[in-house]
C-alpha cells in the first residue's frame, strides 16, 4: 500500500498506525486554533484546508485490525484442585471447555493452551485444540502468557490472558477486553462488574475496584472499597455502585514484555494481586463492564456447584 509517498509494511503497522494517528489529533488541534484566529482577526484560509484531516481519518480506518492472541495458561498442580484441567466437566476436560468458548469469540485471530504439563498438552492435541509447552517455573499466568507469546510468534498487537479453570466463560467478555486495544493508547485491559449483594462486599475473595472517570483502574483491594463513612455497612451498596473484578487480562504485547520484568512490589504483596504490581509502576488498567457472572473453579466443591447451577 502506498500513501503520500510511505510504504506500509506488516511488521511497521502498529507504529505506523499510532504515528498517523498522532497526526491526525494533531490537526485536529491546529484545525481548532485556526478557526479561533479566524473568529477574533477575520484570517481566511482554502476552504480545502481540511483535506489533510480527511484523508488521515480514512486510511486509519481502512488499516486492518490488530491481531489479538487469546491464551489460555494451564498447569497442573494446584494445591486446592490438582488436575483441575483436566477434571470432567459434561463430559469433556475443562480445558477443552475453556477452549471452545474461547473460540467462539469472533475477535481473536487465534487460540492457544499454554501448559507445562504433558498430559494436559496430549488432552488438548486430543481434540484438536493448538497447545504450546511452557516452562514449569512461572509465577503468574502473566509470565506464561509472554514466554507463550514469544514461542507462537506472529504479529499479535495485544495478548488476552483467559482463566484456564473457567469453563463456562462467556464469549462477550473475552471479547469487551479484545475490543479495548481499539483504542491504540490502552495498555493493559480487564472486566469489572456492578455488585448485587451484601455478601460480595464483605467477601476477601471477591475483588474490589474503584474506577475514574476515564474508566481506569484506580486501585484493587479485597476489602470493601471506598470506605462510605457516615452510613452504615448494610446500607453501603444502596449509597453507592461498588464494582467487582472479573479476572480475566489483556495486554498490549510491548507492555506485556514490560511488565513481566517487573520486581513484585509493596501492594501486591499485601493484597496478593498481581496486577497491583503495575499500577505500583505506573501503568494504566483499561477496564470494560460486564453483566456476565465469573465462575472460577477453585476446588471440587466449586465444580460441583457449578454443574449444579449449568445443569
């Protein structure tokens, strides 16, 4: 493709694309002083002075998506649930569940597990899911997901981080977070959900997040957050919208590189939540509303109540 003389080559899209991006705000901003000038000095400029702005918005728009990689990290060991990938779920492995789910989701170009477990890489070759072995030692599914992403390779713009023990995950909201690296500023992106009860907020394992008005992430916390003073606890959630956080991540792929080089810091520590660690750094978390209901399975007890609940 040709455009005012530059070439477009694939593996300059991205930067390209935030370069040209750049300069059509930039106009924009010049458009606007301009017409100030005019407003106060009566200066009249070529009535085609627009056509910059205009041939800038089209060839963005016309510029193909960015390539989202969905990954689903997997491993075997668990404490509270060992083999949970491979526990029967209706008849199939849950994994095998996560993945047609995952799948369904129209904007990931592609889908991976990414284990470091033989048996869960032979189950998923079994029903001919796409598998990537990973090291054993990873702290995080973060850690994963990169190590995953750089053994794939391919021109991905942004990598989504999907629970591997959610099996009846729903498509929309894998999809919510995909579709917040439209925006090329957004560097890393996750679900919240509006709070229905008493119980949610009083929960440790239930996350808090409170969010500005940029739809950002201002902190995470397993305690109830913010603190309405003056009202009693019951009444809180009449008084104000309190958000849960729904666990699933996406990331930019330069900024997933970033953050996996990151020193665990003060706030995850004490919250036991990762992604702490990046807001502690200065990154900024994206976050999209949902109104479907995460159902993680942590233990046995949570599949059966599941199957109970999906039956």
């Amino acid at each position: 493709m040709k455009f005012q003389g530059f070439y477009i080559f694939d593996r300059r899209y991205s930067l390209l694309k935030n370069l040209v991006a750049s300069g059509f705000f930039l106009m924009v901003e010049r458009q606007k002083e301009k017409r100030c000038d005019t407003e106060k000095n009566n200066i009249s400029y070529p009535e085609n002075h627009l056509t910059n702005i205009q041939i800038i918005r089209t060839f963005v728009n016309t510029l193909p998506a960015m390539k989202i990689l969905g990954i689903i990290p997997a491993r075997y060991a668990s404490t509270r649930f060992p083999g949970k990938p491979l526990a029967e779920v209706k008849g199939k492995p849950m994994i095998q569940r996560v993945y047609e789910q995952a799948k369904k989701c129209k904007t990931l170009s592609e889908v991976f597990v990414a284990t470091d477990d033989k048996r869960i890489e032979s189950a998923v070759k079994k029903f001919k899911g796409k598998v990537i072995m990973t090291s054993s030692k990873h702290e995080s599914g973060t850690d994963r997901c990169w190590e995953g992403l750089k053994k794939i390779g391919g021109k991905f713009g942004a990598v989504i981080n999907i629970q591997g023990d959610e099996p009846f995950i729903h498509p929309d909201q894998i999809s919510k977070v995909a579709k917040c690296f439209n925006n090329q500023s957004v560097q890393l992106a996750t679900l919240a959900m509006k709070m229905k009860n008493i119980h949610e907020l009083t929960n440790p394992n239930t996350i808090k997040v409170i969010i500005n008005k940029k739809k950002e992430a201002i902190y995470f916390s397993r305690t109830a957050i913010p603190y309405y003073r003056g009202e009693d606890f019951t009444e809180w959630l009449k008084r104000h919208t309190y958000y849960k956080h729904i666990g699933i991540y996406g990331y930019r792929s330069d900024i997933l590189a970033e953050v996996t080089k990151l020193e665990r810091s003060s706030l995850e520590m004490a919250e036991s939540l990762e992604q702490l660690r990046w807001l502690e750094n200065g990154y900024k978390i994206s976050v999209e509303f949902t109104s479907h209901e995460s159902h993680s399975i942590d233990t046995p007890e949570d599949l059966k109540n599941a199957l109970k609940k999906f039956s």
